[in-house]
C-alpha cells in the first residue's frame, strides 16, 4: 500500500515508519526538511516538503496525520494556543484540498485527535461515543476532529485516532520522566488522583495497523490502554521498576506556577477505554502498566548504560 504520512519524522512517526516499511508498505514522509526525513529513514522512504508535490500516478492509498505542534512544551500563551490550531487544523485542512483536487483518492484517512477531546473528569469512564468537554484541549481536539471528518464526503473512510499517553522509547512521557525518576526525585503531580489512560508505542502502532486494514472501522478510536491507572499508581509503578524511591509529591500550586494553564493537562485527567479497537478484535501486547513499563526500561537501562560508558 502506498501510504503517505504528515508528522512522520516525530516520536510517533519515527515508530510508525520503521513497522510500515517492514510490512511491505511504500511510504511518503511530508516534511519541512525532506533530506533529513530520509536520513532519518536511511533513503527507504519519498520525502516532499508539500502534499501537492505528490507525482500523478502516484497518489497515496492511505494517509496518516500526525502533525501537531507539542502541547506540553512551553506555556500556553495566546499565540502558542494560535499556533497548536494551525498546525492542527491548518494542516488537516490542506489535506482535505489536497483530496478535493485529486481523481485518485485514498481509501482510508487516519487523523490524529487525542484523548483531550472527553476534557477533564476523574469520576466517570469515557468510550468513543461519548461527547466533548469544553476546556481548551477539548475544544481544539473537537475542530481538530471536525475538519477531518470532512473528508468522508470525498468517499474516503476517516478513522479519529485519540491517542493516550503514548509510552515509548526515545521520546514522549518517558523522556521527560526518566531522569528525574532516575535520581530518586521523582513523584505524584498534585493529589495524585487523576487517571493516566496510557498506551504502549507498540500498541499504539498495532491500533494505526487494525485502522489500516479493517475496512468496518471508522470514526473515533481511542488509542489507549484497557486499564488505565491514577497518577498515585503510575508514579508508585514507574519507581518501583526503576528500583527508586518516589517521595516528592509536586503540590498543584507550584505546577501552576511554573506552567500557567497548561497544568491543567499534568493536574487533571480522563479515564478513557479502547473500547472500539476492542470490539474489532485487537489483542494488546501490554495491557498492564508494570508490563508495559518493564519492557521499555529495560531497553531504556541498555541504552542509558551504553551512553555513559
């Protein structure tokens, strides 16, 4: 299948591609920087600064986007917010012109979205069919969502991938946590109550994977893991795994502080369950956080110790 992917050369991205490719997969990056993109891919992959630039003949049989400005990096300033919209938005609209001006169009359209989408709440579970909160994160997710629904009026089947938070090696959560966890000065964020719906980068991959191939899956599919956990139990299961203690608690105030409103998206939180990937029959490899987390630290221990020896 030619498919062809926004956002490729990103944390999510840069696990994609290697699994596409070894699928048999022909694979399209778009890009700022084409030449780094296929550095990055040692040449095995097209790279186009523009979606237009794709050649006639050549059109993708499936599109993948995962473009997005990083919500967790810097405070939300009026012009940041502006610039998480157009990168979001923005970019999924230029693919719906790019659909609109093609003969060839692809069969299946995967649109990033996030679990943002359900807002925040720590007393209920929230499943696909349920409906937007109304805080910035969710009201950004639900235009997000808007715009690529669009494009099934061009024939094509659109599935809203909700993606958790995403554990994996090299980026994402992890990066952030592990050296501070490393040092014994890790902790819980506020009370330590608010859900953590996490998923594994491979499992994360296999939900892009079933979206691919099964042809009745369309709409929102949450990308998260069966048992998502509360803030307490993630930071007591990170530590343990690590051999570390986890006795600084940040208190809520100073995370405001330090961060403004963005806070809210490390003080608050969703239960949220994978129920359609579920109900079509996806088998998760790392269900359970210590499983999911023993599998990536102790990759992660290997490279550490390669890197300071």
């Amino acid at each position: 299948m030619r498919i062809l992917i926004t956002g490729g050369t990103g944390f999510i991205g840069s696990h994609l591609v290697p699994f596409l490719l070894e699928q048999g997969h022909a694979v399209t990056v778009q890009s700022r920087d084409p030449q780094r993109a296929r550095r990055q891919y040692h040449d095995k992959v097209d790279a186009l600064v523009s979606i237009f630039d794709v050649a006639a003949g050549c059109e993708p049989e499936a599109v993948i986007n995962l473009a997005g400005e990083n919500l967790t990096e810097g405070r939300w300033s009026h012009r940041r917010k502006q610039a998480m919209r157009d990168s979001r938005i923005g970019t999924t609209a230029e693919l719906n012109r790019f659909f609109a001006t093609h003969s060839q169009r692809p069969r299946i359209f995967i649109s990033g979205s996030a679990i943002g989408y359900y807002g925040s709440d720590d007393t209920r579970a929230f499943v696909e069919t349920d409906s937007a909160g109304d805080d910035f994160a969710a009201t950004l997710c639900r235009d997000w969502e808007r715009e690529a629904r669009q494009a099934a009026s061009f024939g094509i089947r659109v599935c809203l991938l909700r993606t958790g938070l995403v554990l994996g090696r090299g980026g994402g959560m992890l990066a952030k946590l592990l050296p501070v966890f490393r040092l014994g000065l890790g902790g819980p964020l506020g009370n330590g109550r608010q859900w953590m719906s996490w998923v594994h980068i491979d499992d994360l991959i296999g939900i892009i994977d079933l979206c691919l191939r099964d042809d009745t899956l369309e709409g929102p599919v949450n990308g998260t893991a069966p048992e998502p956990v509360d803030n307490n139990t993630f930071t007591r299961t990170l530590a343990r795994t690590l051999h570390r203690p986890a006795f600084f608690r940040v208190p809520a105030f100073m995370l405001r502080l330090m961060l403004g409103e963005m806070a809210d998206l490390l003080l608050s939180g969703q239960k949220v369950l994978p129920q359609k990937a579920q109900q079509h029959a996806y088998s998760f490899r790392f269900p359970h956080l210590d499983g999911a987390l023993a599998d990536l630290l102790d990759a992660s221990a290997s490279t550490h110790r390669e890197s300071i020896s």
